[in-house]
C-alpha cells in the first residue's frame, strides 16, 4: 500500500494545509555515499597563523592556488597536492595577521573556493576571503566598540542615463541625532564595484575603531562605483577604460554623487569639510577630478596610483592653475596624501613622478611607501592613517 503526502491552498483561511500521511513502499531509495567534501574545511587557519587550503576534486589534475599574500614576492601560484581520497590541499604561512583574498584555479578554470561563502564581488570575477586574526588585524578586525551602518543607496545618473549604485558608511549614532558630519568620497580600483570598500577594504570596521578610539572625526565615507560602462571609443585595456571612462566618472560623481547625498543626508556641504581619495583608477580618478576643483575639496588622497612620464604633459596642461600657483594651491589644501607599495609594479614609478612634479612646482604633499605591492593589505593600512588627518 502506498499513501501520499498532499498540498492544499486553503483559499478561505489564507494559509497552506498540510494533509500528510506514512509512504510506504515496497524498495528503498538509494542512500548517497559519504565523500570527503562532507566535512571538508577550507581555509583552515591554525593557531600558528598558516592556513590551509583544500577542495574536493577527484577527477582534476591540477590545482593551483594565488593570493594577494603573494604579490610582490616574484613567487607564481602554488600546486596544491591530491591525496588518495580526491583531496587537495595546500599549506601557506605563516602570515601576518590581516584580511586576504585568494582564488583557486581547477584544470585551468579560475574558481571560488566553494566551502567558504566569504566572497568579494567585483565587475569581472570574484575572489574569497579570509581572516587570520592577530593584533597586526586589530585596526580593522570586528571589535566590541559601536558600529556604524553601512547603506547601499540607488541613485539616478543622470550621465549614464541609468540607476546607478553606491555604499555609505554612517557613525555610530547617526539615526538618533540631528548633527551634520563632513563627508569622505572613497573610490575603488579597477575590476571592483562599490562593495569593494565594504568587504575586503573593511571600511566601515576600520572607522568604527578609529571612532572608538577617538582617532578621527565622526564623518560620512561614501563609497561610489567607479567601474563604467566601457565607451565604444575607448582604447583596448585602458585601465578603468582610459581618460573618456575618467571624465564620465568625474561628471557623475560632481553632478548627480555628491548633490544625492547633500540631499538625502545630513552632512557639512563646503570644501573643508569634503575629501576624495581613492587606489589605483580610483587614485586616477581622483587626479581628474580635485585638481580642477579645489572649491570643492580641501583633503585629497592618491594611493597605488601617479602620473606616468607619458601623461605628464597632459597632466600639467589640464592642470595649469592647480600647478603654477602653489601660493594659491598650498592655502587651499589641507591635505594632499600620496602612497604607494615599494614593491608595486604597476604604481610605484607614476606615484614617484607625481611626487617630483608636485615638489617641481612647490605643491606641499605627503609622500608614503610602504612596504608590499599593489594590494588591499597596503589599502586598509592607507585608509586608517588618514582617515585620522581629515577634517582637523
């Protein structure tokens, strides 16, 4: 005999009923066998701060693994071994307690980890995350301190023509208050989107520390996307689509970004109380942007990005005022913070070039190398020594 379970939609009280009864059947459905990947750990960071990768692939035959640990170092991806059982797996470290990001390549397919759901978006791919916790992490590790809110807030743009969207970092008590705050526009690099600042950049963690501590001004941290859509002139890998990608950026973020947040939030709408910084394109889009319009901000900040020989002479042309009246520029700025990896291949010399054609033309600057390359490791660290200069 057998009886069978049965769904119904009670119209009249709103709700499902459920009518259910025993199966009974005659075989037995078959059982799937247990497989390693059941109770596979992967990271596995161990006390001593090596942390070991793993994935259940019984039929690949290679794995590799990279990670942005490894940048700088010269050193390629590493093979990871199979066990007899379809497992492999490698062992990394020990590292310096921070937040990293890595991927896995199977076969030759680039691939998230799939037993760690701690994922970093971006417009191309995506990476994992992971932790190794140690006092080195403590500025942007999640503590017992109050914590801000992070939003994401849709807005039209009106020089794309299309809805568009950023993150937003509030300080603690910002809801239960009346009080306006000034505002840092944080930007992103290429082949990331406006999350990046919130995930594998632990903004918001890293303000709530330095809020907790009282190393820095309550203030706003809007995180817009400045990864556009590529122009059909633009040329072939022009980082963040090449200067056209640059100035529809700059129009977006002066037209329709920071006029969506002086509406919609209580924040100080003057100069003094404005900052743009951002690493890599973001450091570009910067340089587009605040040189040109010192009546909008006070604070600027270029991290893991310059102006190479080649565009110099562009640079200056565009940037006439900003370069030939130092007595003008210097009273104007409050700020102006360059950094950059000693090992960064992609950054270092254009950062060095802007810093000789700022000290060229008498424009005061901060100038910071710091060890590693081009990666969120230096980003993170970028974020918590300035943040801790701005609106003074």
């Amino acid at each position: 005999m057998t009886k069978r379970t049965i769904l119904r939609w009670g119209a009249a009280a709103g709700c499902f009923l459920l009518a259910s009864a025993t199966i009974a059947a005659q075989g037995r459905a078959a059982r799937r066998e247990p497989t390693p990947n059941d109770t596979l750990v992967s990271p596995d960071v161990q006390p001593d701060h090596r942390v070991t990768f793993r994935i259940y692939a019984p039929k690949a035959s290679e794995v590799t693994l990279s990670g942005d640990w490894m940048e700088g170092s010269g050193a390629g991806p590493q093979r990871l071994e199979k066990d007899d059982k379809g497992v492999w797996s490698v062992t990394v470290g020990p590292l310096v307690p921070d937040f990293y990001s890595y991927t896995l390549t199977v076969d030759g397919v680039k691939t998230i980890d799939p037993k760690n759901a701690q994922i970093k978006q971006g417009v191309t791919s995506n990476d994992n995350l992971f932790e190794v916790p140690g006092e080195e992490a403590a500025f942007e590790a999640t503590q017992m301190v109050p914590h801000g809110t992070v939003r994401i807030e849709w807005y039209s743009s009106s020089t794309l023509d299309m809805p568009r969207r950023m993150h937003i970092y509030t300080p603690p008590g910002y809801d239960r208050g009346n009080q306006r705050y000034p505002v840092l526009y944080l930007l992103h690099g290429g082949g990331d989107e406006d999350s990046g600042w919130s995930t594998i950049g632990r903004a918001g963690f890293i303000m709530d520390n330095l809020l907790a501590q009282k190393k820095a001004k309550p203030m706003l941290v809007v995180m817009p996307n400045g990864s556009m859509p590529r122009a059909a002139n633009a040329p072939a890998g022009a980082p963040g689509g090449g200067a056209a990608a640059q100035d529809r950026f700059a129009g977006e973020l002066l037209k329709d970004i920071i006029p969506f947040v002086e509406k919609n939030y209580r924040v100080l709408a003057n100069r003094e109380n404005r900052a743009i910084t951002g690493l890599s394109m973001g450091g570009g889009q910067t340089l587009r942007v605040a040189p040109t319009n010192l009546d909008k901000f006070a604070f600027i900040g270029v991290w893991s990005s310059g102006v190479s020989q080649q565009a110099q002479a562009d640079f200056e042309k565009r940037n006439a005022d900003f370069l030939s009246n130092p007595d003008k520029t210097n009273k104007m700025l409050k700020l102006l913070w360059i950094g950059v990896g000693e090992k960064d291949p992609l950054a270092n010399t254009s950062a060095k070039n802007l810093v000789a054609l700022l000290d060229q033309h008498g424009i005061k600057h901060e100038f910071h190398e710091s060890p590693g390359a081009h990666t969120w490791i230096n980003w993170r660290h970028y974020l918590n020594d300035y943040a801790q200069l701005l609106f003074r």
